[in-house]
C-alpha cells in the first residue's frame, strides 16, 4: 500500500491542508472533516487509467459554489 499526500484547499475556512490518501484506492468521492475548520469536505478523485490517484478536489458538502 502507498500513501500519497495529498494538498488540498478547504472551501469553508479558505485554509490549506493535507491529507494522505491510498494511491490504489477504488472510491472517488470521499467526505472528509476538515482537519482546521471541522467543516465535512467532499474530496473527489481523479483516478488514471490503472487507478492511480492522478489528483484531489476539494468541494463544499452543501452544494454551494466552491469559489
């Protein structure tokens, strides 16, 4: 199992952050809190063709625009 460390930008504090996630992992919608606000985050991923993490988005749970 690799760990891939992950940058993201939480869409409710504004505030960067990182997570680590698998870099085989099968799910591509994750809710994660974050880890300086609390706010739940909804982290896409965006898998390549052999399912390697190619990259995390971060977006607001709430369906509000993330901007």
């Amino acid at each position: 199992m690799t760990i891939v460390q992950t940058h993201l930008h939480c869409p409710y504090c504004g505030k960067d952050f990182d997570l680590e996630l698998e870099e085989n992992m099968r799910e591509d919608d994750l809710i994660e809190e974050c880890p300086l606000c609390g706010s739940p985050v909804d982290i896409r991923l965006v898998l390549g063709e052999d399912d390697k993490l190619l990259r995390a988005e971060a977006h607001r749970v709430d369906g509000d625009s993330d901007d």
